[in-house]
C-alpha cells in the first residue's frame, strides 16, 4: 500500500539522499548543477516554509516526492519524482487536495522527468501539456558561428552589458514580445506585468535556473536608446553557461538581432573558457528552433510545462 506523508516531518537523513540523487540525475544528463537549489528547497523544508510530500511504498521505502507552493493563484509544483506511475499518480492526488490548492485556480509545473510515465500520468489527471527542448551546443574546438547575411541586418543596434536598474524595462519588453504566445504561461500565467517582474527577478537574484551571469548578458539597444532585445545568461555549472531568457520586441524582428545576441553569448561563453551554452525553448516555437539549429544548437533532453484548472477531478 502506497502512503503519502509531509515532508517537513521526515529527518534529514532522509530527504538527503532523495536531494543527491536528483542532482547526481541532473548534473550526469544535462550538465547543470542542482546544489544550489537543493540547499534553498531543504533550508525551507526544515524550515517549515515549504510544502512538500514523500510516497512510501508497503515496506516503507521512499518512492516518489514533490514540493509546492502558492504564488498568488497558482499552485506551482516543483520537481515530481517517483519510481512508478503509481507514485506519481498519488503525489499528483495528494497536492491537489493540499490545503494550498483550495485557494489556487490553476496547478502549474514545470518539470524535468524521470520517468516518461510522468508525461502520461500529468494527461491522464488532466494537464494540459507543453513540450520544451533542452538544447545544448558545444564551443570547445569548433569555430564561430558564421553571421547570417540579410539585407535587414543593416539596421543599426548597440549591444550594452548587463544593468539591474532596468529590470522593469525587461519585464515590459518580455510582456510585449511573448504577447498572445502560448509558452508564455510559463513565465507569467496571466500575462501580467507584476508577474514578468517578478520572473525577471527570480532569475538575476535566485539560482532558480542557475546562477545569474550578469558579465555574459547583454541588452540590445536602437541608437536612439531604445530597448529593442535582450538576453539574460546564467552558470548551470562551471562550464555550462545557460540562456534563461531572450527577447526581441516585435517591431525589431526579422532584422538579425536574436542571431546577434546569441551569437555574441557564445562567443562570449567561448572567450571565459566555457565547454557549452544551453537553453530551453517551446518545441511549438518555430522560429526560435529554426535560429537555433542554425546556430548549431542541438536536442539533448525535455522538460515539460503543465498546467490545469485547480476543480478538474484528478482523473483514474
């Protein structure tokens, strides 16, 4: 018989090695260390700040765990692992009948699967599911990237270092340019301008998705000074440098600049002596996976984006 108990009651000696083993299952597949978060997500747990649960199994063996919170309306579900289905299945029962989901509207993830029945369990209680492409390219060895050559590159852009003061700046920017996107939900679930805010600071002062690189950034302004793109970078590992987010404002596309900015990130990553550059992106992007693949960038895992209305039953 499959239990489910609070986390924040088991001992450390406990949660440990749960800890170990997803950051050994990050760091081996996908270059990126997950220490950091680990000690943020186990000072909260032993905190009594963070929600989180462990499934047991009949002999009393930790099988599956999960952490959530509240933000706002969303109840966002941090990692979900389990050893089976039915682990998952009953994490997924469990947060959706916490108390903190009696005052959300949606249950929201986005997560890196260990098993590829999480998929499959997430659509059988009703997420709906986006698919992200975990791209990686390589700079030790190969040569630059060629510029691409278009008549529209003419346009005149200045690429400036990275500036805390204008992190309200990007967050309109990033509103502006994932505007009526799908894969925007996962940033800002209701598209707001506190929530890109709120992003955007999560990932210059959190190692929520790695540590913030402020030296390999880079802000892409009109000579006029307006803010036409930007890319933020952060540090998976010592050798990994990972693109968090990019954006170009829809009137500055199809004129060269993402190319340039990610082009100008790696040659940057290259000249700091990194062995790769990483990224997500939605596999719905189009456009964004054609630059990508342009730009020698290749598949080499998948993350997934779930969500669903907070009343939708939790399925078989």
């Amino acid at each position: 018989m499959i239990t489910c108990e609070d986390w924040r009651d088991a001992p450390s000696d406990v949660v440990a090695p749960l800890f170990d083993a997803e950051c050994a299952r990050w760091y081996d597949s996908l270059g990126w260390d997950y220490r950091p978060s680990c000690r943020l997500l186990d000072a909260a747990r032993r905190k009594g700040r963070l929600s989180g649960l462990l499934v047991r199994d009949d002999r009393g063996d930790v099988v599956g765990w999960t952490y959530f919170l509240l933000n706002q309306e969303t109840l966002q579900i941090g990692n979900l692992v389990g050893k089976d289905a039915a682990a998952v299945r009953r994490l997924l029962r469990a947060v959706a009948h916490a108390p903190e989901a009696r005052k959300a509207r949606r249950l929201w993830c986005f997560l890196y699967p260990n098993l590829p029945a999480v998929e499959s369990t997430l659509v059988r209680t009703r997420f709906a599911i986006e698919r992200h492409a975990y791209l990686q390219r390589p700079l030790c060895g190969e040569p630059a990237v060629a510029a691409s050559r278009r008549p529209s590159e003419n346009r005149e852009y200045v690429l400036r270092g990275w500036a805390p003061q204008l992190i309200p700046n990007l967050a309109r920017l990033f509103a502006r340019a994932y505007q009526g996107m799908p894969e925007a939900r996962c940033f800002a679930p209701d598209g707001h301008g506190e929530q890109w805010t709120t992003y955007v600071g999560h990932l210059v002062q959190t190692p929520a998705c790695g540590r913030f690189e402020g030296a390999l950034s880079l802000l892409a302004e009109t000579p006029a000074g307006e803010l036409a793109g930007a890319v933020l970078v952060t540090t998976l590992a010592d050798r990994t440098a990972h693109i968090a987010q990019m954006a170009v404002a829809v009137e500055h596309r199809k004129q060269g600049l993402g190319d340039r900015l990610v082009r100008s990130v790696c040659e940057r990553a290259r000249e700091a002596r990194y062995d790769r550059v990483t990224l997500l992106v939605a596999e719905s992007n189009d456009p964004a996976r054609r630059l990508y693949r342009r730009l020698g960038f290749e598949s080499a895992a998948r993350f997934l984006f779930a969500e669903r209305d907070a009343r939708a039953g939790t399925g078989p």
